[in-house]
C-alpha cells in the first residue's frame, strides 16, 4: 500500500509546478517514514538475548557429545524428520531444527539431511519409527555411538521416548542447559553387544542394517499424509530396492482407500516380482503382500479401475494406501536356518517355477487344479486338500529343505507329509506345519529324515477357498550342515 502511494504520488509531481513538486516530495518522505514505521514495530525485533542463550546452550552441550565420542563417530537424531520443507509441527518443530549440533559441531557426523525420495532417508525413516529396544539395536548394529534427542520435536516432550532409553541403556543422558536435548551414549551397550558375536557374525549384522530393502514412491505418488498414508494418481510406480547380493523376502502391508463412490474399484499391482489384483473394501480391507526380491531395483505398478475425483487443492485424486510399511526380518538370517541353507545349495531335488497339472502333480478329490497366470490356482472344496508331489531322486547322506511359495485364502497350517523306507504312506507323525496368513507367503520347511522314500505331500491349509501354488522348490543340503 505504502509502495503504491509513493508511485503514484511521484508520478502526479511530474505535472505540476515547483511548488507543487516540493510539496509532493515531503510528502514521499512523510509516507516513506510511515511506511518504515509500520514494517518496523517493536514487536518485529528479534529476542537477541533469547537467541544467544539458545545458541550457547547449544555449543555447550555440543561440547560435551564431542567429549564422549571418538573423532569421527555418528549420532543418530530422534525424532527422524525428513529433509527438506516438511510442515511444522504443532510445537513449531522443523526440518532445519536438527541442523543445530551440526552447525556448531567440529569432529562428529550428524543423522540429519538425508533427502526424501532416495535411499537413505527411506532407511532412517524405517528405523525412526520403530520402538527403542529395536531402534537401539539396530543403530548400534548400523555403527552409531550416540543418540541425540530432541524434545521439542515430541508432542509430551519427548518423555515417553526418554525413559524407554534410560531403562534399556541404564545410563543418563548428557542434558543441555536450556533443558531442550538429550544425548545417549551408546559405545556402551556396543561393546556389550559385540560380545555377544563373532567378528564376521557382527560385520553380517551391520551389512544387513545398514542394507535394508526400501519402497520408495515415484510416479503418481503425492507426499506422505502421517505415517504411511498417502493418496495416488494412476499409474503410480514403488521401487524396491535391495542392495544385498542376495534374494530377500519382504511384506508389503497396507490398507487401500478410495473417494466415495457407487462402484467397487480393484486395486492391480503388477511388475516382474509380483502380479495381483486387489479388491478396494469400503470398509478398508487391510493386505500384506509376500515378495521376493532380487539384488537390484524392481518396480511396481499399481492401477486402480475405480473413478477419479479432485480435493479442495485441486489434485486428481485415485486411491488412496494407508498404514503402508514395507517389513523384512528383524534380524539377519542365521546360517543354520532353512531359508540361509536354501541359499547356500545349489543341489536341486525338484524344481516347479511354474507348477501346473503338466507337472506330475496329483490332486486328491478336494481340490481342482487349473493352470493361472500367476501359477497353480487350487480350488480347496473341503478341508482337507492335498498335492502329491512329482518323485525325485533322494540321497542318506542329505537332508532336503523345501520352499513353498502360496498364496492362501485365509489363516491356516501348511502341511508336508512324507514317506519313508520303513514306513510308506502318509502318516499324522510323519509331517511338518508350519502356521501361514492370509495373502501371500514364502515358506521354507527342512527334512532331516535320512530314510525318505517314495513321494512327498503338500497340503496347502486346512479351510476351503482358492488358494495359489506360485512355486515349489526341493534342495538338499548335507545332513552335517544341520548339526
């Protein structure tokens, strides 16, 4: 309004007499200083003194951190926040907040900065989010020596999360004078659990936390809505990354959404790991998702059919996934587990990537065979159906470990019957359960009978429904590599 004033005052002057010009001019000036007068209240000058105590606050307590850590060593910030432009909380948390340390730190690398869409803050973003006895463990298998809270960044002032570390670490914190953060040292509770490994069994662990498999959103995607909520576009693509040069098992779980409308859309996700079409409930069906993924980066689509509409914002809006988390095993696979044996063999017994009737398999009469395209669809008309399976050569000396990849109709026990030289046919005593969800699963079952004879028996649950055999693999691996 003020610039505005001035313009067109200026503008008039041109026209008129030296008087008229004079006038004009001590009247910019007058509204100059008003201008100046209205932009420069009081209430606009910073609280100096307040923001130098903050500031020393903070390079005292940073001092102190860089006195308990080694040159060099990180310290993961809690809460996480992703890096750059998030919204404020509600206590006026931001993005750049956990900048601070950083600034005033001379010898210690900081969690902080990661930059939303890439690997990395994928990674952290996991890890903030789990509770403290699982994040302490996994920070500390990820090589950091220290974790630094900010209070400010919690709704109850980070006391929830405060006293959860100071039972599991037994030690208090280094506090900053102003009260606002907290420090853990954690060397530690790393010295006490090293102990607890060999020296190649730790580089495992680190490998394997450092390494995660992440689901990063491209495509079609809008940013996130709180925890793992988030609406789409259709298309929308999710990248899984896993950058061990071994194959993984992961659960996609979610909870799809849709605007309200008359017809009930499907939900497709395709791509080369995994192919599926999902009903979207009204009343928010959750799914988990069991895949496989390869060393690399492998994309998915997933397309909805239903009817696209616009929010308030003006965004196209789709479907909506809620809740999603991407979860894999807690901890690294152990060697002696049947999924680790699986891997480390390559003596195959039996092999069916793409089993169907053509197979050898053999049905019993509660349940129809009929070749899909995502694998064997098994009709289970009562409940009790079962698969023989296709003979194969066995060895004494081995024992076999069995993976089944199924896709159930409900929560049930997958069973495998076999046959031995001594006793043929199929026997209550002589199976292996194993307990499986609804959805997609990877099950790996071990044989250690060293008499096996005739043919195995898969049962693939205990309910009637439509269940899918999407693979089948028989390996064996010498009886001494399970002792």
């Amino acid at each position: 309004m003020w610039a505005l004033l001035l313009t067109r005052l200026w503008d008039g002057a041109r026209r008129w007499g030296f008087l008229g010009r004079l006038t004009a001019l001590g009247s910019c000036v007058l509204i100059l200083a008003g201008g100046v007068w209205d932009q420069s209240t009081p209430g606009m000058i910073p609280n100096y003194a307040a923001a130098r105590a903050a500031y020393d606050s903070q390079v005292s307590f940073t001092a102190q951190v860089e006195e308990r850590l080694p040159a060099g060593a990180m310290v993961f910030q809690l809460p996480f926040v992703g890096f750059p432009e998030l919204p404020p909380t509600a206590r006026g948390f931001t993005s750049y907040d956990h900048f601070r340390p950083y600034l005033v730190s001379h010898k210690l690398r900081w969690s902080h900065g990661t930059v939303l869409g890439r690997y990395g803050s994928a990674v952290l973003t996991r890890l903030g989010r789990k509770p403290a006895d699982a994040l302490i463990d996994q920070v500390v298998a990820m090589g950091y020596g220290g974790i630094h809270l900010d209070r400010r960044g919690y709704a109850d002032d980070g006391r929830e999360m405060e006293g959860r570390l100071r039972t599991l670490l037994g030690e208090e914190p280094v506090i900053s004078p102003d009260g606002r953060d907290l420090f853990f040292s954690l060397l530690a509770y790393t010295e006490r659990q090293r102990g607890r490994y060999s020296e190649e069994e730790w580089e495992q662990r680190q490998e394997w936390y450092r390494s995660p498999v992440v689901a990063l959103w491209g495509e079609g995607a809008d940013r996130e809505e709180g925890e793992g909520n988030r609406w789409f576009r259709t298309p929308a693509t999710l990248n899984l990354i896993n950058p061990l040069q071994e194959t993984r098992s992961v659960t996609l779980r979610f909870t799809p959404g849709l605007p309200p409308q008359e017809v009930k859309p499907n939900l497709t996700v395709a791509g080369e790991i995994l192919h599926g079409t999902l009903p979207i409930e009204a009343n928010g069906t959750p799914f988990a998702l069991v895949v496989s993924v390869p060393p690399g980066t492998h994309k998915l689509r997933f397309e909805c059919d239903g009817k696209p509409t616009r929010d308030s914002n003006g965004r196209t809006l789709m479907f909506s996934l809620n809740r999603f988390e991407i979860l894999s095993d807690e901890t690294p696979p152990d060697r002696d587990t049947p999924s680790r044996k699986f891997t480390d063999t390559a003596d195959v017994r039996l092999s069916l990537p793409h089993p169907g009737p053509a197979s050898g398999i053999v049905g019993n009469s509660q349940v129809t065979m009929v070749p899909g395209s995502e694998g064997l669809v098994l009709q289970a008309s009562g409940d009790d159906p079962n698969l023989v399976l296709p003979a194969f050569a066995f060895d004494p000396h081995s024992s076999l470990v069995v993976r089944v990849e199924l896709t159930s109709p409900a929560e049930t026990v997958l069973e495998l019957f076999y046959e031995t030289s001594q006793a043929p046919g199929y026997s209550g005593d002589r199976k292996i359960v194993h307990d499986i969800h609804k959805g997609r699963n990877v099950v790996y079952l071990t044989l250690k009978e060293a008499a096996l004879a005739g043919r195995l028996r898969l049962d693939p649950g205990t309910v009637p429904g439509e269940y899918v055999l999407h693979g089948l693999e028989v390996r064996a691996v010498p009886l001494e590599s399970h002792e």
